[in-house]
C-alpha cells in the first residue's frame, strides 16, 4: 500500500493508476491526513469457466417428491 499526498498524486497520475492495475492500494493524503483509499477494480479475471462451482450445490435427495401440504391434491 502507497500513502502519496493528494498534491503529488496530481503529478504521477499514470505510475499511481500503473500500481492500482498491478493490485497494489494506493491511500490519499491531504495536510498529512488520511482523505482517500483507492482500491484496484475488481478482475474480471475471477471467472474460472464452465464448472467452477461444481459440488458447491447440492439438491436433496427427496426434491421431486411431493410436499405434505400437497399431497391431497397429489392421489
């Protein structure tokens, strides 16, 4: 993480967007006073494909069967 006061930042603007896109944080400060943090934007990277989540859902195993409160309707 980078503290750079918000006068500099004015002047290595792309070397701090450079940082950000390399996954670093950059902080703001004005009058040596925290004013801003800057996160890098999310990655669109994140998606691993078709599949990624398989085993995380999980149906029980009686999911087709009728529920009770239905079951007059259901003979």
């Amino acid at each position: 993480m980078q503290t750079i006061a918000i006068e500099s930042a004015k002047f290595a603007l792309m070397e701090l967007v450079e940082k950000l896109a390399g996954g670093e944080e950059i902080v703001l400060t004005k009058d040596a006073k925290l004013v801003a943090k800057v996160l890098p934007a999310e990655s669109s990277r994140s998606f691993k494909g078709r599949g990624c989540a398989k085993g995380l859902i999980t149906m029980a195993p009686d999911f087709d069967e009728p529920l009770e409160c239905f079951k007059e309707y259901t003979e």
